[in-house]
C-alpha cells in the first residue's frame, strides 16, 4: 500500500506515536513532511491554489490543505495508481493492517483508472450512506457518502481523482476555497463519487479520547482565536441579535428533522469492545 503521514519535521511526540501505531500491525508507511511556510511555500501556493493566500482560512487551514495537495501532486507527478493519505494523530482499529499492509481488495473493488476517493475514518457524526454494489471485505462495507463527513485523518484517493481535484480546486474562486475536508467531503460530494467505509478502520485521536486527549487540534484552536477576534470587533445591535437567533432557531429545527434519517459511522475498535 501507498501509506503517507502528514506530519511536521519538528512533530517529534505526533512521530513517535504513529511509529508505534503502524508498527505494532507492521504497516509501512512514510512520514511527509508536512508543507513549512518558510522553505519556499509562497510560491508553491501560487503554482497550485492561487486564491489561497486571498482566503480567511487561518496558516494553519492553509498548511494543512496545501500538505494534502502536494501528496495529490506527487500521486499524479509519478504515476502511482492511488496514494493512502493519513494525518498524524490517527488511531488505527484492530483490523486495519487487513487493509494497509496488500492492496489486493483495493483493486478487486475499485478501478484505478477511474475517480474515486475512499475516506477510511470516522468522525462520529451522523451521516447520509447509500447502500452501492461492491462487495463487502473483512466485514466491512463500502458505501457512497451522501452527506457532510468532516475530517481527513485517513483517506485513499486515485490518480485520476488526484488529478482531477488538483486541477478543480486551482480555479476555485476566493470564496469557495474552504477548509480542505469542507473540500473533500461536502463540497465535490455531489459532483464526484466519494466513498465511506463503514465502520471505520481509522480514527483522530482527538474524537476517540474527547475528554483527555494526548494531541490537541492546532487548527480548532487557530479557529477558535480568530473567532473571538471577529466577536471583539463586530458589535451588533439588538434586531442583528434577535434575527441571529431566530435564524439559528430555524436552522437547529432543520437539522433536527435532517438527523432522524441520518447514522453514525463507528469506529471498528470501539464497535468490537460494546460487544
């Protein structure tokens, strides 16, 4: 398999644990660096996502899409037929080294000329799955996402679907240049065929162990100080409150109705220990 860790040069703990992870069902992979602002990164900017710079994504946003870029354009530059993409606080369930260690039930399932893009976490959210016709593998079935499923800690995407995206996302306007998982599994999902495995072989440690954690989210904490300084600075008058909440009313009313339809994706390991 073509197994890729994002990860910093100077993530020495996010390194460690992800040695210990995919070792301990001796899974290889290669760590990547993950795009550094300050080693020539204006300009890669400007060759592969030109409007990025423009956007009010936060540096860390911005690295983090770029990062996943680069893996696209090294997917397409040596013509690997798909690339196994992770980000370096992922855990992996029991079974997960049945499929990253051979690529054998990749290829009796998917053809690598056509686009596709495999998302192999969960971020136990609720979701829309439509049932397709492939066959299930180790239990676990493959089915078409049809609804918002953040995160992309774990995911396999094709060379043709690498390129594709590659030259999609470069023309996208200021404006629709949103956070690259808002981009991969909301965005495109009705324009392209994007899978889900289910349950899920791959988690953030993060959405695993919510209430002590070992690995923070340094985009969730960039959003969170650029949020407050948007509040600090936009005062609003009584009405811009009321119709803010009558607004947010309406919306929770619609989501409400929307989940009853909807399910969580579980995460294999945590699945087999209910039982």
């Amino acid at each position: 398999m073509q197994n890729y860790v994002i990860s910093l040069k100077s993530a020495v703990l996010r390194r460690k644990h992800i040695e210990k992870t995919f070792s301990s069902q001796q899974i290889d992979f290669r760590f990547f660096d993950a795009f550094d602002f300050s080693e020539g990164g204006e300009s890669l900017i400007d060759q592969l996502i030109p409007n990025l710079n423009q956007t009010a994504l936060t540096k860390g946003e911005k690295g983090c899409f770029m990062s996943h870029l680069l893996l696209w354009k090294k997917c397409v530059d040596e013509q690997l037929p798909y690339i196994c993409i992770f980000e370096d606080d992922v855990v992996l369930s029991d079974n997960a080294a049945d499929f990253l260690k051979k690529d054998d039930w990749l290829k009796e399932r998917f053809d690598f000329k056509d686009f596709f893009v495999l998302k192999l976490e969960t971020f136990l959210m609720k979701i829309r799955l439509e049932n397709v016709p492939i066959s299930s593998f180790q239990g676990e079935r493959f089915e078409r996402l049809k609804s918002t499923h953040y995160g992309t800690a774990a995911y396999i995407i094709s060379r043709q679907a690498a390129k594709t995206l590659l030259e999609t996302v470069h023309q996208l306007s200021i404006d629709d240049l949103l956070p690259i998982d808002h981009i991969l599994f909301n965005k495109f999902l009705n324009d392209y065929t994007v899978y889900q495995i289910n349950p899920a072989i791959v988690i953030q440690e993060l959405q695993l162990n919510q209430q002590n954690a070992l690995f923070s989210s340094q985009i969730e904490e960039e959003r969170s100080l650029e949020r407050a300084k948007v509040k600090n600075l936009t005062k609003k008058t009584i009405w811009q409150k009321l119709s803010r909440e009558l607004y947010r009313f309406k919306r929770k009313w619609k989501e409400k109705r929307m989940l009853r339809r909807l399910r969580v994706v579980k995460f294999y390991q945590v699945q087999e220990e209910k039982k």
